[in-house]
C-alpha cells in the first residue's frame, strides 16, 4: 500500500511541478520522476519474480466494482523490462531535447507526456479491472499520441499521430467489446471472471472471444496486417520516443496476449497455429520491407514488425506444447518469447538512439545522403554496429540467445510424429532462417552505407559525435546485450517464475533438459566472445605495426579513374538491387527515372519509393471507394439557403413521424392477431 501511495504522489507531483518549472529543469523532473516511478515498481515485480505475488483489492465503486491490483511473474517482468527502457529513453532524451528548448510549451507537454505514458503502462502490467484498465490503456494512447506530434508543425508528423490515434481507439474498440462480453455474463469486472466464463461456455465461444482480444492486442503490438500505423508513427517521433515505442510501448500488445491466454482456457493447439502463422508472416513481410527503405528510422520501424513476428513465433510455439501436452516445448516457446521481448527492447532502442545521433548530426535520416559517418561518429559507429549484430541475431549478443531457444523448439517439434505440427514447424524454421538472412541484408546495407565510405552528400556543417550524456544510456544498454549473450543462464533463470504460470512445473532451472540447454548457449556465446577477442587482439598487433610505418596519405585507388570517388561508392538502392528484383513481384515499388539522352548525357538518375501494399489494399483502397461513395451526395451541398431550410423541415417532419409510424404499424399487428 505504501508503495501504491508513493507512486500516486510522485506521478502527480512531477504533472504539476513541470509546467511553473524552468526549460532547464522540465528535462530533470521527468528524468527523476520516472527513475522514482521505476524504483517503486521494480521492488514488487523484482518479488514477484522470486515467488512473492503482489495483490490488493480496492473496494472501488458501483460503477467499476472492485479494484484489484495484481502483479505476478508476468507482470514483474514486463514492468522491469518497461523500466529499464523508459530511464535509458528519459536520459537520452534529457541532451536530445536541448535543440527545442525554445518551444517551451511544447517541452512541457512532452515531458508530462512521457511520465504519464511510464505510470499508464506500468499501471496497464498491474490492474486486473476491465473498466480501470481501459482507463490505463486511454492514458497510454493519448500520452502516446502527444509524445508522437511533438513536432506537429510538419504535415507528415501530424498525419502519422492522426493515423495512431485512430488504430490505437480500434484497438480500445475491440478490447471493450471483449471485456463488455465478459462483464454482461460473469456480472464482474475483474480478470478472474474470464476463466469462470470460457470453462461455462462452448469452445467456439472461447476462441471467439480470444480472437477478440488477439486482434486488438495485435493492433497495439503491430502484427501484419494490423501494423500500418507502425512505419508512421515511428520515424515521426523524437528518437527516444522511437526508441521507447519500439521497446516497450507496442510489447504492451505483447503483454496482453499472454496475459489472455493465462485467462481464456481454450484448445491452445488452435490458438496456437493462428499466432504461429501471424508471426510468420509478420516477421518475412516486416523484414522484407525493412531492406528496402531510404529512411532509417522506417527502416527500424519495419524491423520492429519483424522481431514481433518472432516474439509471436515463439508464443505459437508455447501454445501447441500446451495443446500437445509438451512441457519442453512450452518451456522453450514461451522462454524464447519472454527473453526476446527483454531482447528486442535493448537492441531496437539502441539503434533509434543511435539514429537520433545521426539525424541531430547530420541533419537528415536519408541513408542515400549518408557516408562516411564512421570516422566523424566513431561511437556512434560502433555502438549501432553491435546492436545491429544483436538484432540480426548473431553470438555472443543478446538475440542469439533467445532465437536459439525458438530454434530449440521448433526442432524438438520435429520429433513428434503430429503431420500437421511437423509441417508447420518445417514451415517456421525455414520462416526464421529467411528472417535472418534478410536481416543481415538489410543491417550490412544500412551500416556499410552510413559509416563506411566516403560522404555522398556535402553537408553545411561536418557532422560530429553526440554528446556523452546521449552515449551513457547507449553503453548502459550494450552492457546489458553483453551481459544476456554471455551469461544467458542467469536471465533464463528470472524468467522461471513467469514460465511456472505456463507450464504449471516447479524448479525450473534444476530441468535436466533446461540445464544442458543454459550450459550450451553459454558456451556457444563464450566461444564466440573469446573468437571476437582474438580479431581485435589481431587488429591491435596490426596497428601496431602499421603504425610504426611510414605513412603517405593519398587518394585510394580508381581503378586508373581518379574520378568523384563519391559517386563510384554503392549506393543503398544498388547494394539491395538483386534483392528488390527478386521481391519485386511481392512488394510495391515506384520507379522515377531520368533517361540519358544525346552523345553526351550530362544528367541521368533513377529513384525508387517503396511502399506497403497491404496498406495500399486494406487501407487506401476501402477509403477510396468510401470518398466516391460520399462524393455522390455533394449535390446536397448547393450553397442554396432555401434548401438547408427544406432539409430542416423534412428531418424535423421525419421525427415526428416515424414514432407515429410505430405507433400505427403495432397497431396493425395487434388487430391481425385479434382476427
């Protein structure tokens, strides 16, 4: 209680101190309230994590029932991982906001923002009441929405916050529906009431009600084909705000769906293949489309679509165990779900942070003006190279760790004799594999054109190195990816509380088949730490020696051309050029191009503008045919006052007649029955 009561009074001290405040000091506030807010929560979900659940009961009142507050190992650990990125997020954010200190009522609203975004998420993780938590969920929505337009000068920006409010109150729609559903038969507004209801009705009731909430979580988490506002919203945020949607904001999807699937007791092998097969196709098209974007905050978004789809993969697969009645295969599905989610937070936060350093540099996030940044951003550099090794799920980093549990998975799967389970799991390891690929694709394109070179775009200003206190939270974070791709038995180890929800099994970590399998990824991540030691102990002995050369500096080698050696370089659009005609049948791609004419061309270019083509046919096409469809009544639109006046008086003579209409028609009927 005492916690509960310091969490209220901190969130409404730091929403009324910011606006009276000065520019300087807004930063700060925030900063430690959401360090405070942090620490309150972490206390009781680092209890829940060892075993101590929290719970408090608030009487509430007629309208909402009674209040309960519940935080068990699921909870406990989405609320750490929210923690954790919402503080690296705010210190980031505290230098990266320095260049708008003159919108001050901007900065203030974006400051109360991000903490009430921090307080309704965490609050999202701990309250089991429908109508509270709907409450939470509108919080979250809103703050999110503020956080998005900070700058809401630019049409695009306005447009993409527009586009995520609108997606976020469908997602608010469906989840409504659900609870209402539940509350008009169970009479209760709390969370336990949805067991009661799924074991008292049908299966097909069950399902129905799942896919209820499966859909509006999946809008929230970005699951093709719900995913549209996602390539929107993300790039058109502060990077920190990027970087905190990315990491935590669309896991709270994440988070409802397991915690949904731990209330509604179904036929899990069901449930089970719908995710399975979502995931798969959220994870090829997010990545696919990932590769082939100019913009690289886009192209993180669409990344960010992708390690959903494997999150999602490795749900599917706990749930066919549960179905099967498999516990390893529930153990491995749902560990490598739980860990990636911790995982992708990390690595995906790191990289838009990295990208805020080279947009506040640079000026722009087109790959195809970059080059070169490499020399002029050395940490920066690096820094987005080990989170794109990470992301692309490569030893001795983070991501490896929890796709080899997926991969474990999918191979034990292989060894039932269940057809449709084999094919299936056939299908996902071949889906994981091209996700992979793919993703080295497009990070080797997107660092290479970035940071190797030379600059392919004359900038007024040379670009520099962010500023230490935007580098702090980025090492905090690499230090963490280090941490899990080295030592990733004791983080599969706090996981163990949350998987007993799931598996119903006891002393998880002293499993046979779980020890062996920690032991291995060890020692897969320490063999590949040592072989990374060695290059660098290889690179070292050579700059040694290169060093102690005599050294000329000269132009590098033209192939005898000593041309613009700028535009000799690959380009983004060439380095992928085979990819794009392989995909191009699957994807929807613009070509502009300017022919070279005359015996001696003096301009030619080519430009390609990628676009979603499930966008383009969920979305656009259905709003398209809904503006011809209302463009047929503009005719009611004359300007002509005396038939707005006619159109009053026919309304108001409808609504006087259509009660008498009623009236006259039950009439009618109770003198045939009479007949």
């Amino acid at each position: 209680m005492g916690i509960l009561s310091g969490f209220i009074v901190i969130l409404l001290l730091a929403v009324l101190l910011v606006p009276f405040m000065e520019v300087q000091r807004k930063g700060l506030i925030s900063v430690a309230a959401v360090i405070i807010l942090a620490m309150l929560s972490g206390i009781p979900a680092i209890r829940a994590l060892a075993g101590h659940d929290l719970e408090y009961i608030f009487p509430g009142s007629l309208a909402t029932g009674r209040i309960p507050i519940r935080i068990d190992a699921l909870s406990g650990w989405f609320i750490l991982v929210i923690n954790f990125t919402f503080i690296t997020g705010a210190i980031y954010g505290l230098q990266y906001m320095k260049a708008y200190r003159t919108q001050k009522a901007s900065l203030t609203l974006h400051c109360i923002s991000y903490v009430l975004a921090h307080a309704a998420l965490i609050s999202i993780c701990a309250i089991q009441n429908s109508v509270i938590f709907l409450v939470a969920w509108e919080i979250m929505a809103l703050s999110s929405f503020i956080l998005v337009t900070f700058e809401s000068k630019k049409n695009e920006t306005l447009n993409a916050g527009i586009n995520f409010l609108i997606q976020s109150h469908a997602c608010i729609m469906l989840l409504t529906v659900g609870f209402i559903w539940v509350a008009s038969k169970t009479n209760s507004y709390d969370f336990t009431a949805f067991t009661s209801f799924t074991r008292s009705n049908t299966q097909l009731t069950g399902l129905a009600l799942f896919l209820c909430f499966l859909t509006g979580f999946a809008i929230k988490a970005g699951f093709v084909p719900f995913h549209t506002w996602l390539p929107y919203a993300h790039p058109a945020a502060p990077s920190h705000v990027s970087g905190v949607m990315s990491g935590v904001i669309i896991k709270i999807g994440i988070y409802g769906i397991l915690r949904m699937l731990l209330l509604i007791k179904n036929d899990y092998v069901v449930i089970g293949y719908i995710i399975l097969f979502l995931s798969i196709i959220s994870g090829i098209y997010g990545v696919m489309l990932a590769i082939i974007q100019h913009n690289l905050k886009k192209l993180l978004a669409y990344h960010s679509i992708e390690n959903i789809g494997i999150i999602g993969i490795g749900i599917g697969l706990g749930c066919i165990g549960i179905g099967k009645g498999n516990n390893l295969l529930t153990y491995l599905g749902f560990a490598g779900a739980l860990l990636h989610t911790l995982n992708h937070s990390l690595f995906k936060s790191l990289l838009f942070y990295g990208a805020g350093n080279i947009y506040q540099s640079a000026h722009t996030v087109d790959i195809e003006k970059l080059g070169g940044l490499g020399k002029q951003m050395p940490h920066t550099s690096l820094l987005f190279l080990l989170a794109s090794l990470a992301i692309c799920g490569l030893p001795p980093f983070n991501g490896f760790v929890s796709e080899f549990l997926i991969y474990n998975g999918m191979f034990k799967g292989l060894q039932g004799f269940d057809k449709p389970m084999l094919s299936s799991f056939i299908f996902g390891i071949f889906a994981l594999a091209l996700i992979g690929g793919l993703a080295m694709l497009c990070f080797t394109k997107a660092f290479g054109t970035i940071f190797s070179g030379r600059p392919r775009h004359h900038f007024q200003q040379a670009p520099q190195e962010g500023h230490s206190w935007k580098l702090i939270p980025m090492y905090a974070v690499v230090l963490l990816i280090l941490l899990i791709g080295l030592f990733p038995a004791i983080f599969i180890a706090a996981i163990s509380k949350p998987l007993e929800l799931f598996t119903h099994i006891q002393d998880l970590n002293n499993h046979p088949q779980i020890v062996k399998l920690s032991g291995s990824i060890s020692m897969i991540g320490i063999s590949a730490a040592c072989f990374l030691l060695l290059t660098g102990l290889i690179l070292l002995i050579r700059n040694r020696i290169s060093n102690a050369a005599k050294q000329e500096p000269g132009i590098t080698w033209g192939c005898g051309y000593a041309g613009n050696t700028q535009k000799m370089q690959y380009t983004a659009s060439s380095f992928i050029r085979t990819y794009r005609k392989l995909a191009e049948p699957m994807l929807s791609i613009q070509k502009r191009k300017t022919e070279l004419t005359g015996i001696f061309p003096q301009k030619g270019a080519q430009e390609t503008r990628p676009y979603d083509k499930l966008e383009e046919w969920i979305i656009d096409y259905p709003l398209h045919q809904l503006k011809l469809f209302f463009n047929r009544f503009t005719f009611l639109q004359n300007g002509d006052i005396q038939f707005y006046i006619l159109y009053g008086i026919a309304f108001i003579t409808l609504v006087l007649l259509v009660p008498l209409a009623f009236d006259f028609l039950k009439g009618f009927i109770n003198f045939l029955n009479t007949i």
